[in-house]
C-alpha cells in the first residue's frame, strides 16, 4: 500500500506559533485536533463505561500493547472482533508498542528518573525486568509470573494488528535522559532500523485500515533528536510520535519538543507521548502537537486530587486530608461536569477517598476529564477564531476552560459533539 498516507487535515494555524486545528481521519470515524486521549490502558478508562468517555466529547482513546498481550492476550482479543467491539468504543484507538513499558523495566518509569531511583533498585516497583536488548528485540521477565518474555519489533506489530487499533506505533527503545550520548545515539539508530522492520511487517501482513505512526527518540541531545525527526518525517510513517525521555523538568521537555516539531513535516499528525499536564498541554499545542495521551487525568483521580483552574498549585486541588472533611463547597463553581452539577461536595468527596470507596475516584475521573476535555475544545475555538495566544495567556493566569452549550442552552459536561456549532455558557 502506498505510504505515507494523508490523513490529516489542517483546518486552521495560529499565525504567531506552530499550533493548528485539524480533522485526523481513522478508519472508525475522525479526531478533532488538538485533541487529548484519554488511557484504556487494559481496554477500559479506569471507572467510566465507554458512554462516558463519548459524553464527555472524547474522540479517541488509548490501549497499552504490552498489557494487552499479557493478559488477556491479543489472540483472544481477536476472537472478540478486535479491541473495539472487545471493549465496546466504536471510536478510534491509538495502541502503543509496548516499548516503554518493557524498557521502564530496565530503565525504571519516568517518576523514578525523576525521584532517582532505579529499577534494579526497585524503582519500577515490579517483578518484571528487562534482561537483553538485542537487535532482534527485547527479552524480558513478565511481571505477573515471571515467565521469560520477548518483544521484537514484528512481534509488536503483530499484536497491534490482532487488537486492530485505528493508529499502531512502531516498536521502539525509550531511552531515559541519564544514560550516555554515546548510548543515546545507539539506541536512536536501532530505533530507526526497526522502524524499517515495523513498517516492512505492516505493509505484508496488517490491516489495510491501520494508520502507522513512527517514533522520534534521540533524547536531550539536539542535534540527535532532531536527526530522528528528520529520519521519522522521511520514512513511510502516516504520522508521528515524540517519545523517550524529554528531560529532568519542564523547561528542558518543551525544549526537546521545540527541537523535533522545528523539523516535522508540516502535513502529517504529530503524537506527544505521555504528557498532559494542563500546562503542557498549552505550550504543546504552541509548538505544533496535534494529540496528547497521559494517565494524568485518571491517575490524581484516582489519588483525590481534582483539576481547578490554579496554576500555582498545577492546576490541582486534593480533596483529602482532614480539613476538607467539613468542607460543603463544591471542587469548582459553575463546572458542568457529573461530580459538580449533582452537588457532590468537597467534605463528601473526602468521605469517599478515606473509606476507599469507589465512587469518590470514579467522580472525580469524570470531572478531570471534563475538564481536560472542555480544555481542548477551548483551545480549537480559539486558534479557529485566530486568538490563541490571547486565550493561552488567559488560562495560565487562571481562566477557566469555557463552557459550551447546545442549541437549547443545555451545557456539556466536556466537549461539544463532532459537528455541533460552537457556543458558550
């Protein structure tokens, strides 16, 4: 089949950044971008039915490769139709390659870089450990039995084809910013050789309707980061992802972005892996990102902490602790989501968090993405109606995400629905 293939549409670009809107066309409907992508990481977003995460105006989420395979395994995911009717979202699904998770087993996760722990320290916090990295690919421990494992780049592909995702990523080494150049640049150019043996598999043996994305590595190094993007952007990759470690802290990641979006081919999607913090999300979309995939959302959930527009506290607010068990406010004034039209308050939500009850994380995933939603659709209004700079200025000051409402005045919980005019309330 001929590659790359066009399917993205630019709808609009802010004269002042790299930042676009567009239509991201897959084989189970389109993605409105920039748009975030919400985690099925073992075919469910922790919590929500596949209904909620359409009311709140997602268009597309994300499954794990490397769970999936693990249990309960893409061959029985097969039998059931694919990932799709598996999990019942009839929307796209992007699936990774499962590279970053068996690399975190060597390597440790990014909180451990960040915390300085290793994973032969205990750092991943599993049993599972990567034990060679060839060129075939990847041998490995399963964390759930032990059991020798091994990942390779067809392998990967393979897998992606039987869950039969709308978008697949090519099998890759996410390499962590402490190890060397000399590693880095190793790393970088194996990453590149199995991208050839990815997009060489797909071509012969995956679905016709399966979008491929390559990765761009190359660490903190400039000139190697954007050697790869310059590799990824002349490959036959229909889009593109930024991966690996991005840096020890944040101005360093929109550097390492900054780097690989200067030399991206314009026509062709551009994935940011595993970032979505509010803050990222806005100079992301500065520096060109059409999607964004994080746990961020479900994961402070998950813990008590809700989004509010704060960003001196990151855009958070933790409903724990004991004086918040009297609180009868509610986390945000005037949100439409689930959680604060039905009144849930503060003080009942702490109740929820420390008796373990499963409600309380369930109410505030609804909310956070919510939010995250709202967010994204503000961010397309703004940069259709040529004001993006104006509105990222408003919400890192602490503006809201606008509310939009329907034709009868109704407010959505998150995003409009694909097609519906725009309007605020």
């Amino acid at each position: 089949m001929p590659r790359p293939r066009a399917c993205l549409e630019i709808t609009a670009r802010d004269p002042e950044s790299r930042g676009r809107t567009g239509l991201l066309q897959t084989a189970h409907g389109a993605v409105r971008t920039p748009a975030f992508v919400p985690l099925a990481t073992k075919a469910s977003v922790k919590g929500l039915e596949p209904r909620d995460v359409r009311e709140l105006g997602f268009d597309m989420v994300l499954g794990n490769t490397f769970h999936l395979m693990t249990t309960p395994g893409s061959d029985l995911v097969q039998e059931f139709g694919g990932l799709h009717d598996f999990m019942r979202w009839q929307g796209p699904i992007i699936t990774d390659s499962g590279g970053f998770q068996v690399f975190s087993m060597g390597h440790g996760t990014i909180a451990d870089e960040v915390k300085g722990r290793s994973a032969q320290n205990g750092g991943a916090g599993r049993d599972g450990k990567t034990l060679k990295i060839t060129e075939k690919g990847v041998a490995f421990r399963s964390y759930l039995n032990g059991s020798r494992q091994f990942l390779g780049p067809e392998d990967s592909m393979r897998v992606q084809a039987e869950l039969h995702s709308d978008i697949a990523l090519v099998f890759d080494e996410c390499t962590p910013f402490h190890v060397t150049r000399n590693y880095t640049d190793r790393s970088t150019e194996r990453t590149h050789r199995w991208l050839e043996r990815c997009l060489d598999w797909h071509e012969e043996h995956g679905p016709d309707d399966q979008l491929v994305y390559g990765i761009v590595q190359g660490g903190v190094y400039e000139d190697l980061r954007q050697a790869s993007a310059r590799v990824i952007g002349e490959s036959r990759c229909d889009g593109i992802a930024i991966g690996g470690s991005l840096g020890e802290n944040k101005p360093q990641m929109y550097q390492v972005v900054d780097w690989a979006t200067q030399v991206l081919p314009e026509d062709r999607p551009r994935h940011l892996l595993g970032i979505g913090d509010v803050d990222d999300l806005l100079r992301g979309v500065e520096l060109g990102i059409d999607t964004f995939d994080c746990a961020m959302p479900t994961r402070i959930a998950r813990h008590g902490a809700a989004l509010v527009p704060d960003p001196p506290n990151r855009w958070r607010y933790d409903v724990t602790g004991s004086p918040k068990r009297r609180s009868q406010q509610l986390v945000m004034d005037d949100c439409p989501c689930p959680m604060c039209t039905e009144g849930f308050t503060v003080g009942y939500l702490a109740y929820l968090q420390r008796i373990k009850e499963q409600t309380g994380p369930r109410l505030l995933t609804l909310h956070n993405l919510a939010y995250t939603a709202r967010l994204m659709a503000d961010l397309r209004e703004a940069l259709d109606a040529g004001r993006l700079g104006e509105r990222i200025a408003e919400l890192r000051a602490g503006d809201a995400p606008r509310v939009f409402v329907d034709a009868d005045g109704r407010r959505y919980p998150g995003a409009p629905p694909m097609g519906a005019p725009v309007a605020f309330g």
